[in-house]
C-alpha cells in the first residue's frame, strides 16, 4: 500500500481520535462550509508537510504518527523545510541492524559508494537521452567507476549534467542560494530526503551513519546517500514543470504538489516498477541485508536501458560494476560535500 503524504498550507488544528487524524480547518468555518472537520486513519499517512505558521498539532498525534513510522516535516516562514521528525524504534531487529551497520568495513561502504555513483549517473544519462542530448560521456563514466570513486566521475557527471539538462534560455547553475529553478530542486530534494530517511529508519538503520558522506554537522549522511540514484526523479518533475512554461520563480502551490507527487511517482526495478516510496523501502532493505553481509548489491533503480541488446529487466548494473576489493587508503577528514542543501 503506498502511504499518503499530507500537506498543510493553511491554518489547522491536528489531534488524534480512535486512530484517525482529525484535521480541523478554522478557515473553513470563515468561509461558511459545513464541513470544517477531515479524518485520516494513522496507519495509511507515511509523511506530512506543516507549512504554515499558525498549525497546531497535539503530542498524541505526534506519538501516534511516529507509531507508525510516518515523518513530520517543518517550514520555516519562508515555506523551505527546515526540520524532520522520525521514529526512534523503526523495526524489531534495529540493535542488530545498527550493530551491522557500525561495524562495516570501508572496503564494502566503498563498493556500495560506487553502485552508488554509477547509479546516479546512469539516472542522469536516462534524462539527458530522453531530451536529445548527448550522453554516451555518462554510460562511459558509469562504467568506468571505481570503488569508492577515486577518480570523481561523479563529480564529472554533475558538471556535465547541470550544464546541459535546463533549456539555454535560463542560464541555469546549480547553488544553494542559486535563481529558480534552483528553489524547486531544493524544494523537491528536500521531500526526497525525507522519504529516504523514513525509509531508512523502517528498516532499521541509523540514518546518520553514511557510507560516503560523513560531515560531522550531518545528521542525515547516510540519506543524504542513498538519495543520490533518485535525485533525476526530482529533476524529471521540475523540467516539466519548465517544459510546460508554468510560473517557476515562485513556489506555488500548484507546483508544490507536483514536487510532493515524487512519492507516487514510477520508478523502475530489475523485476517490475512500483511507486517510489515503496522502491525506496526495497533499496533500504537491500542496504540493510548488504551490512549484514547477506548480499553485496543495492537495489538501486535504473531509469532507462542503455544495452538496447539486453531487456529493461537485464541485470546491467551488474554488467557496469568493477569491485575493486583493494582497500584505498582514507582520509580522517570530513569529505568535503557540494554545498546544496540537501
């Protein structure tokens, strides 16, 4: 069942009764409707958005969300989100799972590190082919990743992707505090993020404790990670947004919901397609299973078949991966990270 994602962009009341969420909306009342009053049952709500500042919701909602394994996203004044809450207990296996999870050897995060990248820039490559422009470049540095990515393709891919995805005509460079559409990406990645954690903690894993990202000032390395292959799913949405010639300067609400259909959107596996948070639940469990040391493989999705030889539901990505066992040498710093905010 694919959970619902909640946005509030109004002035709201949220408490609990009998396992639903109640959502009284005063405005309503103003506006003379009979009906001010909404309820959705707990257990069907996988993420909600309090984007307004004048929402009150009661500790029991709280625990009763997180109960669930649901995530509570806050926004700042500026509609940005600027906090997540997530459970604390997400499976019935956690010790032993965080256990596996510390006890990791940089030989394997390095391996998964490069799945990873080779992933990402495979994603990339799909969106760059389906608008015409070259890419063969990508496939190539896709293949040619290394553990650990020592060789920073990913670094390549990004300078190459960035420059060429956005129509001409906007000039586009990728910045935190970058023009539009630089707002709808945050936007987008942020509620990306998010998903991913959630997805993390439901399969018990710690999402603080990444395998490539490690800043100290980082509490969500390891989603910061694992979100890296679904990033393009956030770019496909916001290029047709721009492809459609609709307002992107701003964040509408129009545009929100399109943002926050990410959850919903296909995403598509070696045995099938499913929606993206219930993909992400399978990518989560195939990391948590690499730890344990069951598998040395995520389960990352492919956008697009690149072997026109091969069908779509072709093992490529075990085709492209070159393991590299040799363990190369780490720095103890913190590994410097795009300064994005998310």
């Amino acid at each position: 069942m694919i959970k619902r994602t909640l946005h509030f962009s109004n002035p709201a009341y949220l408490s609990l009764q009998q396992d639903q969420l109640v959502i009284d909306l005063p405005h309503l009342k103003i506006l003379g409707e009979k009906e001010s009053k909404k309820k959705v049952p707990i257990e069907d709500i996988g993420i909600i958005l309090l984007d307004h500042q004048q929402i009150t919701i009661t500790h029991g909602c709280i625990a009763a969300l997180l109960d669930n394994n649901a995530a509570l996203i806050t926004c700042n004044s500026g509609h940005l989100p600027t906090g997540m809450m997530l459970p604390i207990d997400g499976h019935d296996i956690q010790s032993e799972r965080f256990r596996h999870q510390i006890n990791a050897s940089q030989p394997l995060k390095k391996q998964l590190w490069q799945q990873t990248t080779q992933a990402k820039i495979l994603n990339q490559a799909a969106i760059l082919s389906d608008r015409g422009i070259p890419c063969e470049n990508m496939v190539h540095w896709a293949k040619s990743v290394k553990s650990g990515d020592p060789d920073n393709y990913e670094g390549r891919a990004a300078a190459y992707y960035w420059k060429n995805v956005f129509p001409k005509k906007i000039e586009f460079f990728r910045g935190r505090e970058g023009d539009p559409p630089n707002n709808l990406l945050n936007y987008g990645y942020a509620i990306l993020r998010a998903i991913v954690a959630r997805g993390l903690v439901c399969s018990g894993l710690l999402p603080t404790l990444g395998i490539h990202h490690r800043n100290k000032y980082n509490a969500y390395c390891l989603a910061d990670d694992i979100m890296e292959p679904y990033r393009p799913y956030v770019d496909q949405i916001v290029l047709g947004i721009i492809d459609r010639g609709e307002n992107f300067l701003e964040l509408g609400t129009s545009i929100k919901m399109q943002l926050l259909g990410i959850a919903t959107v296909d995403v598509q596996f070696e045995r099938g397609t499913s929606p993206l948070m219930v993909g992400l639940q399978s990518t989560t469990s195939s990391l948590a299973r690499c730890y344990e040391g069951i598998t040395r493989k995520i389960n990352y999705p492919l956008m697009k078949n690149f072997d026109t030889r091969r069908p779509f539901n072709y093992n490529f990505s075990s085709e492209i991966q070159n393991f590299d066992t040799e363990d190369i040498e780490v720095q103890d710093k913190d590994i410097g990270e795009e300064k994005l905010p998310f």
